[in-house]
C-alpha cells in the first residue's frame, strides 16, 4: 500500500466564503486545480515507480480514493491505464453541482459569499465553475474506466456531496458496482475503521481480489 498524503484541504473554502471580488475568488478556484493537477502527478509518479518495482505485478494496480480524494482517483484512473481498478469512497462529480447544491455549511457560505458581493446568477455561476474545472472533471474521465472494474461507496444523506454529483458518478461510470450506506458523509466513513468493523477495507479487498 503507498500511500498519496496532502496535509492541506484542496479547496480553499473559507477564503471562498470571504473572497471580496470575482477575481480573488476565481483565483483560488485555479490554485484548487493547480493542486487537483499536483495530486494527480503524484499519483503518476508513484505508478512509475512501482512499474520499477521488482516484486510488484504492474498489471494489477489498483486505486483508492476517499471523498475529494475519490474526485482525485476518478480522474486518475480514467487518464492512465496502469490503473486497473478504483475503489471511490464517498465521491462524487459534477463539481458545478457541489458548488451549487451541496449542503454542507462551508458550501453554503461560499453560495451566499458569490450572491451578495458577485451578483451572478446560477447559470452563469455554473458555467463559471464548470470553465474552471473542465480539465478535471470526473464526470469525463470516468468514462474511460471498464464498470466492472470499480466499485464506489456513497452516502444515502450525504449533504457534502449532493445527490446530483453521485448520480453523476454512477452514470458517468456505467452503473458500477456500488455500496450506498445510510448515513451522511461523516458518518459513512465509520465504515473504513474498527467502530465500523473494518466493512469498508474488507469490501475493497474483496473486490481488487476479484478484479486485479
């Protein structure tokens, strides 16, 4: 297992919340790719190496992402074919429909922050977001994974990822092999520890047994 660390949140959410104008917040909006474009170089590096690896079978890779981090290995998985199948947890796509659904309070404080100093609307709002992020976007490349080869985890009251981004996922992914829990996102991720018996981690094991 290797192990792709960021100490640091890729999207600068307070400072969106608190941008004064469109460009300081459209600023921040490509320092999040630029970081989007970092992880996924890391993950490219890591594969380069493990392709050196002498005790390692390159035909049998597979990766794992949680939340944005499955955002992460969505578009990982889809742009390079040394990745042979993907566990996403608690992810999603679409990141216009985040931006503009999600629930999640820092979300809604970044809404609230483009009405009132920005005034656009929701449609020029999306079309904004979806300029900014069409490089990276999940929903595209995830087209290029085979359904068979992933599996996804979502929450069924998952109010950070709205609904309309993991529909997105599921379709954009062909209807793959999905385990959906009902609880929010926070609470779903029990699920990857011993207070939620391990469920998670044993599911993926499972899975990359059968398809790596």
């Amino acid at each position: 297992v290797v192990l792709l660390f960021d100490p640091g949140d890729l999207f600068e959410w307070e400072f969106l919340a608190q941008a004064k104008n469109r460009k300081t917040f459209f600023d921040s909006i490509r320092r999040t790719t630029k970081k989007f474009s970092d992880a996924l170089n890391g993950v490219g590096l890591i594969l380069t190496w493990l392709g050196k690896e002498s005790d390692v079978d390159s035909r049998r890779i597979g990766i794992v992402g949680l939340s944005v981090g499955a955002m992460v290995a969505t578009v990982a998985a889809g742009a390079d074919q040394r990745i042979s199948a993907a566990a996403l947890i608690m992810g999603g796509a679409r990141f216009d429909e985040i931006f503009l659904k999600s629930e999640a309070e820092f979300i809604r404080n970044v809404r609230k922050n483009v009405i009132l100093k920005f005034i656009l609307s929701s449609d020029e709002f999306l079309e904004k977001i979806r300029e900014e992020f069409r490089d990276i976007e999940p929903a595209f490349w995830a087209q290029n994974i085979h359904s068979r080869k992933v599996i996804i985890f979502q929450a069924a009251d998952d109010r950070f990822i709205p609904a309309s981004s993991r529909r997105g996922l599921y379709c954009a992914l062909r209807a793959p092999e999905t385990v959906i829990f009902l609880h929010d996102h926070k609470v779903s991720f029990l699920s990857t520890i011993v207070a939620g018996l391990n469920y998670t981690p044993w599911k993926i094991r499972e899975f990359f047994r059968k398809e790596l």
